[in-house]
C-alpha cells in the first residue's frame, strides 16, 4: 500500500482499548503506546474528503512477551494481537469502517498459574457506520464501536449500539446507548462476577454528556451514565450490580507547554452483599461511591531533549466491610461504598490497582536523551514514574483482596518506559514495573516485577 494508507491507518486505527486474553493476563492494549503521526506531512492526504466508494484497508500487528514475577507465582508468555481494517466513504460525510481482531496467548513458562497454555480469541472489533443527519453540525454513528463516558474512567470499550452527536456554538451533546452481551465472551471486559467471566457480561448502557468549549483549548463537561445488568444469575445467589453515575470535569491546554484534566464522578446504584453463611441471606445494598482524577502535564517540546514533567493523582472511595473491588457480591454488609468502574484507570505495571480503596499519587518525568543526535534515534523517548499508594480505608483490602491488614499504606512502584517511534508503520516499545509492598501486605510479601517489550507493524 502507498504511504497514504500507511499513515491513515497509524492515524486511526492504534486506538488505546481493553483487550482481555484471560482472567490471568492483563490488559494489553494498557500498555502499547500509540505511534505519534501528527508531524507528518502525509497526514493531511490521508484526511482529505474522498469521493464516494473510495475504499481502504490495512491493519497491524502486535507481537510482545510479557513477563510477571513474584516469588511465588511466576508468568512468561507472548501475546500476539493482528488486526485488519476496512474502510469506504460513502454519500456526503458517510463512511463505513470495520476491523477485526485476532489475539494469541501462548504461555512460555508459568510457575503456580495454572492457566491454559495457548489460547486464541477472535472477535469482530469494530464495524461502525457514520451517517452525517444535518451537515457537520449532527452526526448518527451505528454498530460496534468505543463508547466513552468523561475521561474513560467511568467508561471506555467496545459495544453494540448508536451514539448522537451534536455540534453547535451553544455547547456540544454526545449520547449513546450500547450492549456488551454479544462480544466474544474471552473478549468482553465488563464483568463483575464469575458468571461474568463464563459467559460473557450482558450489560446495557446510556450515556449523555454535555460539553462547551472555552478561552480557547479549553472544555468544561459534565455527563451521565446508567448501567444495567442483564445476565442470568446463578441459582440461590444474587451477582447483579447496576450502576449510575454523573460526572464533570476540566480538561484543556494553557499555552504551549501545559495540558490538565480534572474529573469528579458520583456513583449510585445497588448491589447484592456477600450471602451469609449463618442464615444463607444476601442483602441489597444501596451504591454511594465517589471518584477523582486529575493530571497535569508539562511538556517543552521545542527544548533540547524535550522533558516531559507529569503528576497525576486518582482516589476511589472503600467500603469498610468489602472484601473486593473488581467483583461483586464483593460486600459483606448492607451498604456499598466501593467505587466500581467499567473504564480505564492506569496506576502502575507491577500491582495495577483499581481504583476503588485507593489514594495514588503518580509523578513522572520523561526525555528524549538522544534528541541532538541521528534523526532515525532522536525521537527514543524514556519516561520514568514512582507511585505512591494508600488506601481510603485501612479496613478493607484493594483489587480482588489484597493489601488484607488494617493499615493504610499499600505500597510504592517504579514503572518505566521506552518509546522508539523508528517509522510510522514500525515502532519498538519496552515496560519494567516494580512494586514494594507497604505495611497493608504481610512481612513475607514478595515485590512483584513486571516486564513487557514488543513491536508495532503497521501495513
């Protein structure tokens, strides 16, 4: 394919998403970064207005070996990931675009995992129809797609359904409703329990955010969503957890130099307690959780070696009595304070908390040390983190239940990263995590190390 194509599809199709191989892998879409095209010249072919039927393809591939460690449980495996895309322009400001995606597991070496050793999803990743309703001014886009809520914290995935955009000078409307019941169930990163896992979560959302420019490249929005879950329970047992949230936030650039985000989210809803093991009863609880993230960004790009200084800093309310935040029953008592998402939250390689019970503060510095050298090297770019990790409530453990002794402090890590954009459709990234138990975890609690390098081709 000629260059043309080649950029469209670095402009496109790298799009951060969550990719679950297994209960026992991780995301791994979390951690491929997206090739930065924005200098290049042939980008603006690409995104010129076509003629009706003009059709594109291409797609990429994802190859990286991943591997975690503690001193009990050790996972080496490699993860290769391919996807195809199709597009075509049809009437005025109409297009189809449609990709799919193949991802492979196979286990090298595992210590204590018990996993399967090769495993292989396939799944249709996006097929979506853009139909302009009124000019540039209303848009309808139909089928499987990324809907997002805010910052993708409360929500970030692939779905069924429809999505209305709205433009004007008064603000902009975005809404949309989607199912996630008809994603390949190894595929479907919305579940709460183990029916979840087995089947496939059938959740339905709706979502409605508002959204007014201001001085400038600055915005100020607030949304809703509401989630509902659908899927069969067990028998003698309640595992449905339906959730509401509304939310706002600042996001924007000052000057050349600076970029922020700031988001607050409130959850209701209602789920069902653990079932008590006297009287063989589970409770219904009311949901009343609450969420904040906030990121600063400096970056001088027209500087030699180009710094890069980042902070960010998340909280996520707990509940005293809960025994998990990924999973539900995951309460003991009526009453559910956890914060439970279906979006995207990044606090670390090695430990990769979830938000709910949790304080992290995240600075980080990044640079380019070769910037002032050959131009195929000068683009390398390090950056370097530490997180510093607490809980919101010493009582209750973190993630699936770790971090069990009352206390506060969870722990530290050091995460860095190596970013090698060598051309457009090839790049080379590396990840190394280490996480040090605090006080939560037991005195025998192992660090943890996690290591992942891998390439992107793009074609």
């Amino acid at each position: 394919m000629n260059t043309t194509i080649k950029i469209f599809s670095c402009a496109i199709a790298l799009i951060i998403s969550l990719l679950y191989v297994s209960s026992a892998t991780f995301a791994q879409d979390e951690y491929i970064p997206i090739p930065d095209v924005a200098g290049d010249p042939d980008l603006q072919t690409a995104q010129k207005v076509t003629p009706p039927f003009t059709i594109r393809f291409g797609g990429w591939v994802t190859p990286t070996v991943v591997d975690m460690r503690t001193s009990g449980t050790d996972l080496m495996s490699s993860v290769t990931t391919a996807r195809l895309w199709f597009s075509s322009s049809l009437w005025a400001n109409a297009s189809l675009y449609v990709r799919i995606k193949d991802s492979y597991l196979y286990v090298l070496n595992e210590k204590n995992m018990n996993i399967d050793d090769k495993n292989n999803v396939f799944d249709l990743d996006i097929a979506s129809l853009t139909i302009p309703v009124y000019k540039k001014n209303i848009r309808l886009v139909l089928g499987r797609k990324y809907y997002v809520a805010g910052s993708g914290l409360v929500l970030n995935g692939r779905g069924d359904g429809a999505e209305l955009q709205i433009y004007s000078k008064f603000g902009d409307i975005k809404s949309f409703g989607m199912y996630s019941g008809w994603l390949a169930k190894d595929d479907n990163p919305y579940g709460l329990s183990s029916r979840d896992i087995a089947d496939g979560s059938r959740r339905i959302f709706a979502s409605a955010t508002y959204s007014k420019d201001f001085l400038g490249n600055n915005t100020l929005y607030i949304f809703g969503v509401m989630q509902k879950d659908k899927g069969k329970e067990p028998v003698n047992i309640k595992t449905k957890y339906n959730s509401n949230y509304v939310g706002g936030g600042l996001k924007g650039v000052v000057g050349d130099f600076l970029t922020y985000n700031a988001e607050y989210v409130y959850e209701q809803g209602n789920s069902y307690a653990q079932k008590n093991t006297t009287t063989g009863t589970q409770a219904k609880s009311s949901i009343k959780a609450q969420a904040v993230l906030a990121m600063l960004r400096y970056y001088m790009h027209n500087v030699a070696f180009k710094p890069m200084i980042n902070v960010m800093y998340g909280w996520g309310t707990g509940d005293k009595d809960a025994t998990s935040y990924n999973t539900n029953p995951g309460n003991e008592l009526k009453g559910d304070n956890r914060f439970m998402y279906f979006g995207t939250f990044l606090g670390g390689f090695a430990l990769r908390p979830q938000l709910g019970n949790m304080h992290v503060i995240r600075p980080g510095f990044g640079f380019s040390p070769f910037d002032r050298l050959h131009p195929r090297i000068k683009d390398i770019n390090l950056i370097v983190y530490y997180s510093y990790y607490a809980k919101d409530k010493k009582e209750s453990p973190i993630n699936g239940g770790e971090a069990t002794l009352a206390k506060r402090f969870v722990g530290q890590a050091i995460d860095t990263m190596l970013r090698w954009p060598v051309y457009c459709d090839f790049s080379i990234f590396a990840n190394y995590g280490l996480f040090l138990p605090g006080d939560a975890y037991t005195s025998n609690e192992p660090k943890r190390h996690f290591i992942m390098a891998g390439v992107n081709i793009v074609f």
